[in-house]
C-alpha cells in the first residue's frame, strides 16, 4: 500500500451520523479532501449480528480503498466495536482511528454523579464496549442505555417534533435523577439530536458528551505522524450513500453544515 499526503481520507459509517466526526475534521484539517460513505441501504448497523456488522464494513472500507484513501475513519461505534482491531491487522501501513462512547472524558470532566451512556443495543453488548465500562465503573456511576430504533430519526430528517419527544421520555427520562451530570453520546448520530435533547433536559444542568472531536484529532495525530498531512490546498468535501435515495445526500450536506448548539 503506497501511500502519499495528496490522496483523500476515507470515513464510513452505517448511515448518516459520522458526519458528526467528518465536520470536526474538516475544521480541523481544511486542507484535506475526504470522501464519505454511509451505508444507509444497510443501516441501522446496531440491531444485527456481530459477523454481519463486520462484513458490511469491510465492504464499504474496500470501497474507500479502491479511491486510494490515505487514512480511515471507521465513524460508527458499532462498526468500530465488530470490525476496526481487525482492520488494523489487515491493513497495517494505513492509518486508522475508530470511534468508541466518550466514557472517559465524561469521567474525567465530572465530580462523581450519574454518568448515562446513550448506545445503540449492539454497542452495549459488545465485549469492546464492556471492557470500556469496566475501566471507568469504579470511579462514577455509568448507567448505559440501550436506545434501539433512536438513530433511525435522524435518517429520516426527523430531528425535533412530537415522536422524537415521546421517545426522549419513555426510553431515556426513567434514568435521570438529581444526581445525574451527563450524557454520553454514545453514537454518531446522536449528536444532531442536541437541541432535542436540551429542550428536553429543560433546566437540568447535564453535559452532553461526545466523541467527536477527540476522534478527529486522533486521526490528524496519526496522520502527521505518517508525513501525510496536506498542505497548500482548498480541500473538498464528496458524500455518497449505499441507498439509492437521492434525498440522503441532500440530508448529509445538510447535517455536515448545521449548526448543532
């Protein structure tokens, strides 16, 4: 694998979410190109079987590859769960960064309160996951929540109204109290929901969390580690999609330019 700082960076997810990291790592690298692809026709990652959550990853990192990619992001916490350690062993000279619930920088930032991690079921049940959870459990309380059929709102473009409401309350209200300090976001789709989520939460000072950022700034470390980081250039966005609904692509430039505060 020939690798030079000219060629693009490569981001997959199951859908539409990791465009949560993309837009931190266009700020973050303004010079890079980077190509996107979202598995929509496959999506939601989180309600299937680890083996099969693997090879529809690979599937769409392969497609990446055949652009000649420079660097990966596997932008899915599911995917990142089932899939990343292995393709770091198939593809060693690549670099690659995958994302996982932001559980420590919520411990780090908090002062012993209730700490509730947002998750799709895959993502909590997987072992990668419960090691996470086992290294932070004696310093905070971490409640995870499995939240199935929750990134399917923002597929659809449904990010405030009535639904989103009654779901926020019946799957996630049950575990707030007074002593809880923050929420993780613990998939890549839940940060377009914030202003849902604020207005929900209504005065309680509780932090949302995510791993955005610290994903994107890992992949810029390793990067320039490797002599690959672009310099000199106006650098480019392209979204492409599994699904055949051109709607999707109009939605992820959508999510990529929004204002999430």
């Amino acid at each position: 694998m020939i690798l030079n700082s000219e060629q693009p960076i490569g981001f997959m997810d199951s859908g539409l979410g990791g465009i949560s990291v993309l837009r931190e790592a266009v700020r973050l690298m303004p010079e890079e190109d980077f190509i996107y692809i979202g598995d929509s026709a496959h999506a939601p990652y989180g309600t299937r079987p680890r083996e099969e959550i693997r090879a529809l990853t690979y599937a769409v990192v392969e497609q990446l590859l055949d652009r000649g990619i420079k660097g990966l992001a596997v932008a899915c916490n599911t995917a990142t769960g089932a899939a990343v350690a292995s393709l770091r062993q198939r593809y060693p000279q690549l670099p690659l960064v995958g994302i996982e619930p932001a559980i420590k920088p919520a411990v780090e930032s908090g002062e012993g309160g209730r700490i509730l991690v947002m998750a799709t079921p895959m993502t909590i049940r997987q072992e990668k996951f419960g090691r996470l959870l086992a290294r932070y459990q004696d310093q905070a309380e971490i409640i995870p929540i499995p939240c199935e059929g929750l990134m399917e709102f923002v597929e659809a473009g449904t990010l405030k109204g009535e639904q989103l409401d009654a779901y926020l309350e019946r799957v996630v209200g049950p575990y707030l109290n007074d002593r809880t300090e923050s929420i993780v976001l613990g998939c890549t789709h839940y940060p377009f929901l914030r202003r849902e989520l604020r207005a929900f939460l209504k005065d309680r000072k509780v932090a949302l969390i995510d791993g955005s950022f610290g994903t994107a700034r890992e992949l810029k470390r390793r990067l320039s580690v490797a002599g690959l980081l672009r310099n000199g250039h106006k650098g480019t966005v392209t979204i492409e999609n599994t699904s055949e609904d051109p709607e999707l692509i109009r939605r992820s430039y959508e999510l990529l330019n929004m204002d999430l505060d």
